[in-house]
C-alpha cells in the first residue's frame, strides 16, 4: 500500500469515527431538546452534515453500500431539516439504529479494506426508504383542495401498499416494524393523499386544514430557476447576469459592508502623513477592490466613479475629496440605513474620537467624569438633533398631503371618468373635508411635539454649552500648581473670549492642550524664583466651526529641544481634527501659539438648497436676500487677466457669484438650473466685515434647524464644507463654511475692472 | 504557468483526496485550503492570483454559497461547486448557478480502488482547464 493510499485509509477512519461520534452526541440531545426549542434547527443542521461528511468519505473510498446507507439518512435528515418533516420517535430510533449500523459498516470497512456486505443492512434500507416515500407523498403539493375545513375518514395506511390496513396495526407494533406507520390516508375532493398521524385512533374522525398537510405552504426557493441538464456531472455554467446577482439581498448587504469599509479605509489612508505618491497607490488599490464587486454586480453608478480614480489620483491627493464626496453620497443613496447620518459619519470620521497622550497630560484622569458627561451630553444632543430632523421629515410630508386638494382631485377624476359627480359630491366632499382636517390637525400635533423637542434641545445645549470661564477657571488651578511645584511666579491672562460659549468636549479639549503647553513651556525652562517667571497672554476666538486660541508666552527661554515636543503636541493636535503652530523667539524670549479646535457639534438654523444632486446647508444668519433676477442681471467682469461672473441686484449693488461643488466651492464654472426666461435663483449671503456673495442654486428645499457635525481627518480639507447633516428630506447635506465662502468673495471684491454685458 | 488553487471542504479526507489528485497536474497547484466558508473568507485575501476556488456546499460556520457570495465580489477566482448534492436538476444547482458559480461538478470517489483521474478526476481537470481558459 503506498503512502498515499495509507492516508486515506487513516482519514477515512479517523473522520468516519469523529462523524459517527458526532452523530450519537446530537441525537441523545435531541432526544431532550423540546420541540420549541432554538437550538433543535442547529443540532438538526448539524447531524445533516455529520452524516454528510460521513458519506463523502465512503464515496471518496469507493464503497457504494455504506454511501447508500448513509445517503438514504441524509435524506431522512434532509426532510426534516428542510422540508418540516418533524422528528417524530420513531425517526429518531431509526436514526439511532442508522447511526449503530455504520459503526459497524466503519470497522468492518476498514478490516476488510473494502466495502460490506449489503444484505445484513437491506431490511434497515427497506425502512428508512419507506419513511423517505411516505414524507415525500404527504409533502407533495395537493390539487383541488378547495374547501378548507374538510370532514374525513381516517385509516393508518402502509405507505407503499394498495390496500388501507385497519389502525390496529399500530407502527411501534414489533412485527410492523417495516410498515411507514405515522401515515393516515386522507381524501380531500376525491385525491387520496397521506399525512402524519401519530396519534391516529382507529375510525377516528378529524378536520383539516390545508396547513396541516403541507409543512410550509410559504416556503418558496428564491432560486429556483431552471438549471441546464448537466451531462457526465459536470457542469460549465454561462455567466450570470449581474442584475440577477444584485437582486440577491445577501449579495446587496456584503457590498454594502465592503464599501463602507473601502471608503473609510480610503478616507483614513489619505488621511495619513507620508508620500502622497505611495498614498495613492494604496487608495488605488483598494479602490479597484470595490470597482471589482461593483462589476459583478452591475452597479453602473459606482464603476463609473471608481473607474475614474486613477485619473483623480494622478494629479495627487488634493483631486480626491469631490470624488469621494460622490462615492459617499451614492452610498447613501443606495443603502438607505435607518440611522444615514450615524452611517455616514462613520464613514467620514471612523474612530474620529481622538485620544488624548496620557503621558503628557497628568491631569487626564481627574477629567474622566468630566469626559464621561461630556459623552452622555453628546449623545443626547445627536438624538435630539435627529428627533428634530424626523419631524422635519413628518412634518414635510403632512405639509405634502394638506396642500393637495384632494376634493379637486377627485372630482376632476369624476368628471374625466363621467360618472355621476352630483350624486355623490356632498358625501365625497364630506368624506374627504374630514380627512384633510385630521391632516392639519397631525400637522399642529407635529408642531407642538418639534417645539417640545426644541425646548428639551435647548435644556441640553445650557448642559453641554459652557462659557470659556470655566477653561480659564481649570487652567488657572493648573497654573497655581505649577507655581507650586516650581516656585516660579507664572501669569495666565485672558485677553479675549471669556465670554464666548463652547460646547463642554471642545472645552476639555482646549483645556487639555493649552494645560500641556505650559506644562512643558514652565517645566522646560529652568525656573528660579528670583528671576521671576514666565507669563501668557490668551486670546480666543470661536466661529462657526472651529475655536482659535492664540497664546503669547514673554520670559520664555526655552531649549531648542522643546521643538520636539512641541511637534508631539501638535500631532496630538491634528489627531483631534485641530492645528497648532508656533514660534519661538530666543531673543526676546517669547513664544507665541496658535492653536485650532474644530467644534464638536453645534446647531442651527439653515436653509436647504439643492445644486445638482447635492444638498447644501447656509445659515440663515448668513441670508440677506433670495433674489429671481432677470437674466441680464448676470454680468462678466474682466480684471487683471481673469473674468469673474457678478450679479447686478436691483439697488445696483454689485455682488461676486460663487458657484458650489460637492468637497470644493467657486472650483468650475456651472450651468445651473434656469426657467424658461433664462432666470435663476441666488441666495444673497453675507456678513459684517466682509463682501456678500450670490450663490445660484437649482432650488430652495426650505428651512430646517440641522445638528452640524463637524468633518474630521482627511475630510476637513474638503473646502468651503464646515460638516454635515442629516436633512429632513433624509439626505444628508453638506454644511457650508460661510467665512470661507465669503472671504473668497471678499478677495473676488477686490478686483476692481471693466463690467461687460 | 502554474494556476493558482483553493479547496474548500470541511473533510480533510477530501481536501487530501483533491491534492493528491492535483499533484498530477503541474499546471495547477494548491496554494491554500480551508475547512469552511468563514475561514476560506479570511483566507482568500492573502492569494490575489488565485484562479480556482474548488468549493464544497455543506460546511459549518459559513457553507458554501454563503461564501460564494464573498468570493465573487472579493475574488477574480473561478468558483467551481464540488458536491455530492448538488447533481443535475437538483435545487442546490440551480441555486448555485443562480448566485454566480462557474461550474459545478460532482464529487470525485474511488481514491482508493479505484484509478481516480480516470473516474471523475477527468471531469474536474477538464473543468479546471476550461475555466482558466476563459
């Protein structure tokens, strides 16, 4: 025998023995699952394919007889696994004799090195493909049972014999043991069928249902399709079509699993530091895994986007945000999830949360409760702002249904159809007048129920939202304690900002990063009391999306090494979404900061445009006017080599049209939607101190109070975009940062030249 | 060239089975198998090149068509079903043809007794052939 042969035969018993074994074990704890019971599918799943494994080896071997006994038990399992078949005892004792049987069949296999005899087993055979015939007949579909109760006479019946025999030869009877005894025979409109009756009595009568002849009258394969008869078993099949692979919902979700991973991978990739080239090569890569599913599956939308991602990437990183701006919009418009702005944001910012380095900040663990606050305060504060967004959401759809006049409506129909208007119009008008009424009134109910909710916003936005006093107030006890420790006389002043108002995770942040610059400003210059100590001037400013803090430090000699954990500090920095620069003087011993926060969260009231297939958000604060202006109104304007397209308003203010893009504004020249006299729409936007601009948008969605999340990472770059937000029409629309907008406006403003018509 | 393989079968006598009858075939080698769908999944991404998945239906954790699905949107691989089961006209292959296999074909038996390539290994081989040749 050789070696090969030898292997087989040493796995042919070890996994024949442990599928065996697997067997006994799931058939003694079937015995005592009930019938209810969760895990009895599982078990059943399971000696399924125990007794599946076992087969396949006898196959693999060459042994016919034992691979039909095993087969035949397959099918009986199949049935009950499958097909609602129940496990009834007699069953189980055949499975367990079944079981008995191929141990015996095993070790006499592997004695003999061949296969068995096959008589010993034929009358174990004969059973078993009784009971398999039996269920097969009373699972068969019946015809002509119209009636649903039906009043039968019963008779047990041999399942394979002409002749019904009387009840008295009752299945667990010794001498009926070949007999498929749980079997009635029924007669439903003149069909004699078979059904399962264990507790059948002699002459008993019984009414049935259709239920209770077929298992699952609901079950229907979501895959039955004809299949080309298959020649010498095997088989090349054509190719799927991919729309048929995407109508699989299983297909559907492991695409959308996979693309949501790609974009985030995508997102944090572009995010990280390094050579851009080696960046977008691995952006590349992962791209052309998704583009590769997307194939597979027809989605036309997503190869278009993803194929383009190699003439995107060949201009650098900086071509990337629009089109993975797309990519996230299209995945929000495929796989509409019950919660799309968490979705969403997962996607833009995953594990955002940046964690701050414990070993430089000492203080890190008195803030824990604080933290912890902060989060509870966060959470209720998303589910607010979602609340709010819902009823926008309800409340745009009521407003739908009450401004449609539904009498009009239908007796235009009446009318269309000539039928009988007069007859019927009062009732109708009755009829429809009260159902336009519970519509308004559902639409006051919804009003009520947004200000309730606006009100509790409003309790929580006082918890979450607090003065930069309090940062001043922390800073100050950690000023105090430096000076303690060093004997160094330290000044904290706040120049600016104590009376701004922050969101309190913001704050602990900001607290957190100031802390650790003195820290390392104080503990890194050699102090002495006599030569007095170092002070800081502290001016913060906080706008729409992020809060800025500029720290002058004087008597701050510091070592060049400093640099270094500087660079940590603002990597930690960057790693909250911030930016922070410095510089330092050795000469006249200062050292100046400029740290940014982004706000964790704010909200506020926008109004809704759309542009394209994209929702913007601008503020309402920022919305001077919304102008329908002629045509003609559009003028060019040429200035030192480059033309700028301006708008005319009717109190001959002239103002600087900027167009928006998803990821970038004022980037190309568009084309928006115009009406038939070739005018648009422009929302007047602007702000004390700086030049208004003219957005032209295809259309006004509305007003709406939306809660602002902040991009992080790699989609902060995105311009002109402060974050997103979940909209009442359920798409998410990109926030704009008004003093980007508007200083570019202001830069635009500042060319003066020639107008032409 | 030498096309890249995976077998897929929770037995190991057939995994054995398979590479004992794939060593035969220079042209083909196996380059990584697995006991069921979950951990084929995790082990497909380490084999970019792979051309043939040889996939068995029943298995624990994840069977086989539930790691079809994975396989055709992770893999350039042919998907080849190798099951006992799934036999002409039968549910299982209409239900495999339906989710994007390429080819099905019946397990091989007889290692033992019998000379296996020229029983149904000729069948799987010529399958495997025309599939890379695609």
């Amino acid at each position: 025998m050789d070696d090969d042969a030898l292997d087989f035969w040493n796995l042919y018993a070890e996994e024949g023995g442990t599928a065996l074994e697997d067997m006994e074990r799931i058939l003694s704890a079937l015995r005592v699952a009930s019938e209810d019971s969760p895990e009895r599918q599982s078990l059943i799943a399971a000696f399924f394919r125990a007794i599946h494994t076992f087969k396949g080896g006898a196959r693999s071997m060459g042994f016919s007889v034992i691979e039909s006994r095993a087969h035949l038990g397959e099918d009986l399992v199949g049935q009950i696994r499958d097909e609602g078949v129940p496990l009834t005892g007699e069953l189980h004792a055949i499975l367990f004799e079944l079981v008995d049987t191929l141990w015996g069949m095993l070790h006499e296999s592997i004695g003999n090195k061949g296969d068995v005899d096959p008589a010993p087993t034929a009358g174990l055979m004969a059973r078993m493909e009784k009971i398999r015939e039996c269920n097969r007949m009373a699972l068969a579909p019946m015809s002509g049972s119209g009636d649903q109760h039906e009043e039968v006479t019963l008779s047990t019946a041999h399942a394979e014999g002409d002749e019904a025999d009387t009840a008295s030869e009752h299945p667990d009877d010794g001498d009926d043991a070949e007999t498929c005894a749980p079997m009635v025979s029924v007669a439903v409109d003149d069909e004699i069928i078979l059904v399962q009756d264990v507790e059948a009595e002699p002459d008993a009568s019984l009414a049935l249902h259709d239920h209770d002849l077929v298992p699952d009258p609901e079950y229907t394969d979501p895959h039955a399709v004809a299949v080309p008869e298959m020649v010498d078993e095997a088989f090349i099949f054509e190719p799927v079509d991919p729309g048929q692979l995407a109508s699989d919902p299983l297909y559907r979700q492991i695409f959308a699993d996979m693309a949501r991973q790609s974009l985030s991978l995508i997102h944090e990739i572009a995010g990280t530091p390094g050579d851009s080239t080696a960046l977008a090569a691995r952006i590349a890569a992962e791209a052309e895994k998704l583009l590769h599913a997307a194939r597979q599956l027809g989605f036309d939308e997503w190869i278009e986007c993803l194929g383009n991602i190699d003439d995107t990437l060949s201009a650098g990183l900086d071509g990337l945000s629009p089109l993975f701006a797309a990519l996230v919009a299209l995945y929000a418009q495929d796989f509409p999830q019950a919660d799309p702005l968490t979705l969403v944001l997962d996607i833009m910012a995953p594990g955002a949360t940046a964690v701050a380095d414990p070993a430089l900040d000492p203080y890190a663990q008195d803030s824990t409760c604080a933290s912890e606050h902060a989060d509870l305060a966060a959470r209720m504060m998303t589910a607010m702002g979602e609340l709010v967004t819902s009823q926008a959401t309800n409340r745009y759809l009521l407003q739908q249904l009450k401004d449609e006049d539904m009498v009009r409506s239908v007796e235009s129909m009446l009318v269309e159809y000539g039928l009988p208007l007069a007859g019927i119009q009062y009732a109708l008008r009755q009829y429809l007048g009260a159902w336009q009424e519970k519509v308004e009134h559902l639409l006051q109910i919804d009003l009520h129920a947004q200000s309730l909710v606006e009100q509790l916003q409003d309790v929580v936005m006082d918890e979450q939202v607090k003065s930069v006093t309090v940062l001043a107030s922390a800073l100050s006890g950690r000023v105090d304690a430096l000076r303690a420790e060093t004997a160094c006389s330290i000044q904290l002043d706040f120049m600016r900002g104590l009376d701004e108002q922050v969101d309190s995770r913001t704050l602990e942040q900001l607290q957190q990063c100031m802390g650790q610059l003195l820290e390392v400003c104080v503990r890194q210059r050699v102090c002495h009391a006599q030569s007095g100590g170092p002070s800081f001037s502290v001016e913060l400013v906080r706008s729409e999306d992020s809060v800025s803090v500029h720290m002058a430090g004087s008597s701050c000699e510091l070592p060049s090494s400093t640099g270094d954990l500087f660079c940590h500090l603002a990597q930690d920095v960057q790693k909250r979404g911030g930016r922070l620069v410095w510089s330092i003087d050795q000469d006249s011993a200062t050292v100046v900061f400029d740290l940014q926060l982004p706000l964790t969260m704010a909200v506020m009231d926008g109004m809704v445009l759309r542009v394209g297939r994209i929702d913007y958000v601008v503020p309402i604060a920022a919305i001077q006017r919304i102008v329908l202006p002629e045509s003609s109104a559009v003028v060019q304007v040429s200035a030192y080599g480059a033309s700028h397209r301006v708008l005319r308003l009717d109190n001959d203010q002239v103002v600087a049209i900027r167009h928006l893009r998803a990821g970038s504004v004022d980037r190309d020249p568009v084309v928006e939607a115009a009406d038939s006299a070739g005018r648009q729409i422009f929302v007047i936007a602007g702000k004390a101190g700086l030049q208004s601009v003219a957005i032209p948008v295809d259309e006004l969605l509305g007003q709406q109070q939306v809660l602002i999340r902040p991009l992080q990472g790699f989609l902060a770059l995105m311009e002109g975009i402060v974050g997103c937000t979940l909209l009442g029409s359920g798409n998410v629309g990109m926030v704009l940062n008004m003093d980007h907008l508007l200083a570019r406006g202001k830069q635009g403003g500042r060319a003066h030249g020639r107008v032409s018509e | 060239m030498s096309h890249e393989v995976m077998l897929v079968d929770d037995s190991s006598m057939m995994r054995t089975i398979l590479a004992t009858m794939l060593r035969k075939y220079p042209e083909f080698s196996i380059v990584d198998s697995a006991v069921n769908g979950r951990d084929a999944l995790d082990k497909i991404k380490n084999h970019p090149a792979l051309a043939l998945i040889l996939l068995d239906i029943e298995m624990p954790e994840m069977d086989g068509f539930e790691f079809l699905r994975f396989a055709k949107l992770q893999s350039n691989a042919k998907i080849i079903i190798l099951s006992s089961v799934a036999l002409s006209g039968s549910s299982y292959a209409a239900k495999a043809r339906a989710l994007g296999a390429d080819a099905i074909v019946s397990k091989p038996s007889g290692a033992v007794s019998f000379d296996l390539a020229e029983k149904c290994g000729d069948l799987l081989i010529q399958t495997m052939r025309t599939l890379v040749s695609q």
